[in-house]
C-alpha cells in the first residue's frame, strides 16, 4: 500500500508552515496529500500553491464539492494543476451536503447521483480534446432548445492538457453512490472506513458498480484508513477521544435528523441503537455525552492505536480488503512524527 495524508479543509492558512509540512511529508515517503474544501480557503489554490513546493507526490482534491462548479471548470481546473505538478494530480469529486451546498453556496442539493455523473463524464470529454456534448440528468451542453438565449454552441478545449486520463477519485458512502463510483472512477475514498465490514456494508454496490465498469479503467483504488498513535499512555489515549469525537460529531451533527449519511452509515455498520442514541444526545445540546456513546469498538477498528504489533496486524487487515492508499492522520503532539511516517510505510509496502 502506498501512504496518503491530509492537509486540512482549509480552515488556516500559513504558507510557510504548509510549504515545510508538505516538504517534509514528501521526504518522509508519503505518496499523495490531499484537502478539503467547505467553507474556509479554497483548495484549488492551495494545491496549486502545493505543486510548486513538491516533486514527487501526488495531490488530490478530497473532495471538490460538484455543486460549486461548473462541470467545465472543473475539467479546467484540473488540467491546470495536472500541468502545473508535472502530472501527479487526482481530481477527487464529491457532493459534500445539503447544509453546505444551499447554505453555502446558495444551489439547491438535488440530483446528486445524476450531477455526479454527468461531471465525471463532462471531464473526460473536455480532457479528450473533442467538442463537448452532453446531454445528462442534470447537465446538458451546448443548453437545451428553449433555455438561455440559443446562441450556445459546442466547444472543445482550447489548450492540449498534460494528461487525457486524469484519475478521477470519489467519495462516496450510500449505497448507490459506490456503486456509481466503482462503475465510473479511478479511486474510491470512503469515510470512516471500517474494513472488518467491507464485504458486508460495501461488497454489493462494488459488485453491482464492477460490472459495469469500462476495461480500460483498470482496478478501483480504495484510500482509507485512520489516526496513528504509537505504544501506551496518554497521547494514545487523547489520540482514540480524538477519534471517538469525530465520529460522534459526523453521526450526531453533521446532517439533519432525518438526513444524516453518517449516521445512516453507523447504522448499517450494526451500531443501530449507538447511532440513534448519539444522535439524540449531540442535538439535545449533550456533545460531550453524545461523543462519550461512541463503542470502544469502533474506535479499535477505524484507528491505528496501541503496541507497534498491533497496528502492524490493523495495517494488514485494511491490505488484506484491497485498500491501496493507507490514508493516516499524526496527532498533533506526536513525537517524532516523520518517524512515524517512516515506519507505518514500511509496513503497509
């Protein structure tokens, strides 16, 4: 397995100390950092920022929401910074969700499956330097008869892009979005992956999307992983909270009662009450309670926390399910952090 890690979601921004980070990630063996991007900077810019600061990793978008551009802007976007990193760019696609998306950026969350799709198809049509045309569940281009002004015609790409077949990454958690991805993308980035479950939770929408899917895709590549915390005592235990407090914020908080993906996904992991419960609690006020309702059980699967042999054992199971970038977190704190880099990737090799 190869080593991926993230810089953030844009919530900071200090270019000085990123240019090291990234620097010093890339010379401790990591082979691709990626961002997020909701409400802070924006991570178009900083991975372009980032490609001139590096030589050999890749850089991944995780995720760029499709609702906050165009499905040729995107492809533009990505061709940029492919050309601007030498060809080590990964166009990680997502749909984020409805708080964000018509809170944030003001479109309506509808047809997510559908605009997924029509921009993964957009993209590669821009990229094959054809005129583009496309008629989709949610896009059409040139515009239909009877939208806009009529003047619309199809364009093609004015400029030759470093690559025709930039990896496309997306993360995806329902049911039919894996599938959709397995059919469609180069790389699935799952969230709060549990591997014990993968066969159980994941294996027939990747069967039913595999099916479909085009030869000349090759394997679906699987980013997914958890937080490292080497050996006994406190940092180890403020490691595991960290990660029961994340979970417990995704499945209580991050989404309405009635539509919360995380929470749907707890369920289906078999933490039926658990997630019912914490959910309960994080919106009555009770965050701490509803983080505390979190199973020791979980945090033993989705982390890589305890004695060198013990995560030397985890690091094999998430191997074992096929995952190809085992994706880490290093605590803040963390003593000698690119020696921990240098351990768990000679690992996971």
């Amino acid at each position: 397995m190869k080593i991926s890690m993230a810089i953030g979601a844009g919530a900071s921004l200090n270019p000085q100390s990123l240019a090291k980070t990234v620097q010093d990630l890339e010379s401790a063996g990591v082979d691709l950092v990626w961002g997020g991007e909701i409400y802070g900077y924006d991570l178009v810019s900083t991975l372009a920022f980032i490609a001139g600061k590096t030589k050999s990793m890749e850089l991944m978008t995780g995720i760029l929401p499709v609702y906050s551009r165009t499905p040729s802007l995107i492809a533009q976007t990505a061709i940029t910074i492919d050309a601007l990193s030498e060809g080590r760019f990964v166009l990680g696609l997502g749909t984020s969700g409805p708080q964000v998306i018509e809170g944030w950026h003001g479109v309506p969350y509808s047809k997510p499956l559908g605009l997924t799709r029509d921009v993964i198809n957009i993209c590669r049509k821009v990229w094959s330097g054809e005129k583009v045309e496309h008629e989709g569940r949610a896009y059409n281009l040139p515009l239909s008869e009877g939208e806009g002004t009529g003047l619309g015609k199809a364009l093609r790409l004015m400029c030759k892009p470093l690559r025709q077949d930039i990896p496309i990454a997306v993360a995806a958690i329902g049911p039919k979005n894996v599938e959709m991805t397995a059919e469609l993308a180069n790389v699935w980035q799952p969230i709060h992956f549990l591997p014990e479950k993968f066969h159980e939770v994941w294996g027939e929408s990747l069967h039913a999307g595999k099916a479909k899917r085009a030869s000349d895709l090759g394997d679906l590549k699987i980013i997914a992983g958890g937080t490292v915390a080497l050996g006994k005592g406190p940092s180890v235990d403020v490691a595991r909270k960290a990660v029961r407090d994340n979970v417990g914020f995704y499945v209580g908080g991050m989404g309405a009662r009635d539509k919360n993906f995380y929470n749907d996904l707890f369920k289906r992991y078999g933490y039926e009450e658990e997630a019912a419960s914490i959910q309960d609690l994080f919106l009555s006020g009770k965050r701490e309670e509803a983080f505390a309702a979190v199973p020791d059980e979980y945090v033993d699967r989705a982390s890589l926390t305890g004695d060198e042999g013990h995560v030397r054992e985890r690091i094999q199971v998430y191997k074992d399910v096929g995952v190809t970038y085992l994706d880490i977190n290093i605590p803040a704190g963390t003593e000698n952090p690119l020696e921990v880099i240098e351990k768990v990737k000679a690992w996971a090799e």
